[in-house]
C-alpha cells in the first residue's frame, strides 16, 4: 500500500482579533500566537514556519515517534491582513490541571541557578548528561535520555536550528510527571529566509551553516554524544 501524500493545496483560513493575541518571544524573535477554539494558531514570522512545521509532523508520522503534535497549514486574518502560518490542537485542553514546564523553568526551579550557567564549560556529552540526570531525579522519568536523543535524532534530520530549552518540556499533574508531546519544529528545512537563509542564496550551500542547539552547534556531536550514553533510537 502507497504511503498517502499530504495534501497541500488544502488549506483553512482562519480569523482572529486582537482579544485573542498572545505575542510569544522565540529564541530567533518575536511570533504571534493565538489560540482559539482549542486550537493554538501561529503566523509566519521569519519565513515559512508553518511550513517547516507541517512537513515535521508529516515526517513524524511515518517515525517510530507516535507522541508529537500535528501541524496544519491554515492563513490567518488578523487586523484585516492575511498571513501564512499553521495551527495545531491544543494538547493541553483534555489534560485537566495538567501544565506544561520547560526544562528550563524545572531547573530554575528546583536548583539554585539557571541552567545556562550549569552547563557553562562542560563538554557537550557532560551537558546533556547532566541534564538527562537532573530532570530524571526530580521527576523520574527514567527515559528522558531516550526522549532526549529522538529529538535530536529528529533536529539533525530536518535541520532544525531553534531546539532551546524553552521547547524541551515535561507535563507536570498534581505532582506526576509525564513527557511532553514533540512539538515546534517551525525552525526546520532553512525556514528563516529573512535573515540566516535568504532564498536567492543557493539552499544546498547553506545548509553547511545551519548550527544546532541547545548543547552544541554541531548537530553531529549532540548525536553522538547522545547515542554514546542512551543508543539511537
């Protein structure tokens, strides 16, 4: 049986008011963000992210990764203007007093610095070992390295240069701890054609200057430091 094809020509629009805005603040700049009616809603801001996100999600479900959030191509009118963007189920809605935590703010708030300043001077196999380690004993979640390492996995595949510790999280409920669905990918496939990959540029060259995060800006050593302590997965 042939894999079906996503189709792209079918795209919703949606509109939106200024009540329903949340400007969100991304490590590359700013991006609006909206939810509505259960479904979170973002415009493109540095290129096509909704784009980068939907062929993500398209790739992730022919992986062996089955928790992740799917994206959808959809224009959205906001103050009378019409932009690109992609819109996504709001995985939280079914979740009662469920909240999503970064594992930035679990480290800031259970330890007493920030963690920039914990991994600062570590190799990059000892940050993420010292990561892995750190959310596992606060939440027990013994396979967060192996989560870990799918993300990464997935980041080297589709380039993905905006993976901070901002959008590595866990699911927090009355004291339980769960892992958070893969989600914001939209820095995937060179999708900042506004400033670090302009498209009369020749793509192919570029991509030789995408750099990785969070641990290092080389996506092959987060890789293998990452297989080297979990395995691939």
């Amino acid at each position: 049986m042939k894999n079906k094809k996503p189709n792209l020509s079918k795209q919703s629009i949606e509109t939106v008011t200024s009540k329903q805005s949340k400007q969100m603040t991304t490590s590359k700049g700013n991006q609006l963000k909206f939810l509505k009616n259960s479904f979170w809603y973002k415009i493109d801001n540095l290129g096509y992210e909704g784009a980068a996100e939907f062929i993500a999600s398209e790739i992730l479900k022919l992986s062996n990764i089955s928790n992740f959030v799917e994206y959808h191509l959809c224009e959205i009118k906001y103050h009378e203007r019409t932009f690109h963007g992609c819109k996504s189920k709001d995985f939280l809605k079914d979740r009662r007093d469920t909240q999503i935590i970064s594992v930035a703010r679990l480290h800031e708030k259970f330890s007493s610095t920030d963690l920039d300043t914990a991994l600062k001077k570590k190799s990059t196999r000892d940050q993420i070992d010292y990561l892995v380690n750190f959310v596992t004993d606060i939440t027990g979640l013994q396979n967060f390295g192996v989560y870990l390492t799918k993300i990464l996995e997935l980041d080297t595949l589709i380039l993905n240069d905006d993976r901070h510790f901002n959008n590595i999280c866990i699911l927090e409920n009355g004291g339980f701890f769960s892992l958070c669905p893969v989600f914001d990918n939209g820095g995937a496939f060179l999708s900042d054609t506004k400033y670090d990959y302009p498209l009369e540029k020749n793509s192919y060259g570029l991509i030789h200057d995408v750099k990785a995060k969070p641990f290092s800006t080389d996506f092959d050593a987060q890789l293998q430091a990452c297989h080297a302590l979990y395995g691939s997965h």
